[in-house]
C-alpha cells in the first residue's frame, strides 16, 4: 500500500473513531437527562407539588382510613324556617362514655373536633330559653342519672370544639332523659317528631337519650 492509501485509511479511521465517541457522548447525554427527570418527577410526587403524577398519589387516596369522628348534620324546618346542625359525630369504639369519656359536670361540645354549630332562620323557643334567629355554638352540660342535664346555646361561633367562654352564653335550658334499650355506637343529633312549628331536638350515645322542645317563636 503507498502512502497516500495510507493516509487515507488513517483518515477514515480517525474519522470512525470520532463519530463513534459524539454518538457515545449524546447516549450518555439522554441517560443522564432521563434519569434526572426520574428523580424529579419522584420527588415532586413526594412532596405533593402541584406538577405530582396523579397515580403515584393514588394508591395513598385508596388507602386512606375514614375519619374516627366524621362530619354530620341534622335539619328541620318550622314554620318554613330552617334549623341546622352541623358536627362531628365519634364512636365509643369499646370506651365507657358517659362518666368517663364525657364527664358529669362539665361543658361538653356534644360532638368532636369543631365546635357544634346551631343556626335558626327564626326565632325559636329551646325549651324554656329565647333564641333569636341567629347563628349559635350548642353544647351541653351533662349531669349524672336523677339530674337533668343542660343544653346550651353559646354567641361564640367558628372555634375549636374544646374552646368555651362561659360567658358568651345566650342560655341554658334543661333536657329531658331516656335511657336507649341498648347501647348507641355513633353519637348522634337529631330532630324528631316534628309538626309544623315544633320539634324535638334529641342527643344520643351509648345507652343515653337527652332531648328537648323546640318551637317557632
């Protein structure tokens, strides 16, 4: 072979070499660049930022456990006037209640987590207490079995249910009791026996019915 053939085989060879390496640079370059975007996209979805892929979230949504005391409501209507109550309701999940857990003697929020919120479009009479249409916080004050407990309707709104001015106090007004034939696991508020003017506002856990009379005024 002479020298220019030998030039020339040189010269391709070097030239091979060289777009060998450029196309082992631009792979090493993708690698490099999918990978990052892996570790990204894994740690925004980590983080919950806004940019987050929906199905790494989603087997946590699956797995989500129901609240221990989940929202509630009760609602009746008198003399075409609504009355609501909006609160948490818990469960005795195998506790003694009444004594223990919600104490004789003191304020209780008749529910969990917020306050329990009482609003009337009209005036009512609550047993023997004057409730001017309004928004209010109900809680009660329990009392041992032969006392009568007491319902009571606060001025303070939009606080956490273990906040308690007494003297924000609308009024208080003795319920009524029963005794259920067997043990209630969800606590409850309700309205019952409702005619077109008056209703019964009943509160019920564990073997305990504690209710009222309420009329539109």
């Amino acid at each position: 072979m002479g020298r220019r053939g030998a030039e020339t085989v040189s010269s391709r060879v070097a030239w091979w070499a060289m777009k060998t390496s450029v196309r082992s640079a631009l792979a090493a370059i993708l690698v490099a660049g999918s990978a990052a975007m892996f570790l990204h996209v894994k740690h925004a979805s980590a983080q919950g930022e806004p940019g987050s892929m929906p199905e790494m979230n989603a087997p946590q949504a699956q797995n989500a456990k129901p609240l221990p005391s989940p929202p509630a409501q009760a609602e009746v209507t008198l003399n075409g006037k609504a009355v609501t109550i909006h609160y948490n309701s818990p469960r005795m999940r195998g506790r003694k209640i009444m004594g223990e857990l919600v104490p004789y003697g003191k304020q209780w929020r008749t529910g969990a987590n917020p306050a329990t919120s009482f609003v009337t479009d009209g005036d009512l009479m609550i047993g023997d207490l004057h409730v001017p249409a309004g928004k209010y916080t109900l809680s009660t004050l329990p009392a041992p079995p032969g006392t009568p407990w007491q319902l009571i309707i606060n001025k303070q709104t939009g606080q956490w249910g273990t906040e308690y001015h007494q003297d924000q106090d609308l009024g208080r007004t003795p319920m009524q009791h029963a005794t259920l034939p067997s043990p209630q696991e969800d606590m409850s508020i309700s309205f019952e026996h409702t005619t077109k003017n008056s209703t019964e506002l009943h509160v019920r856990w564990e073997t305990t019915d504690e209710w009222v009379k309420i009329e539109a005024h």
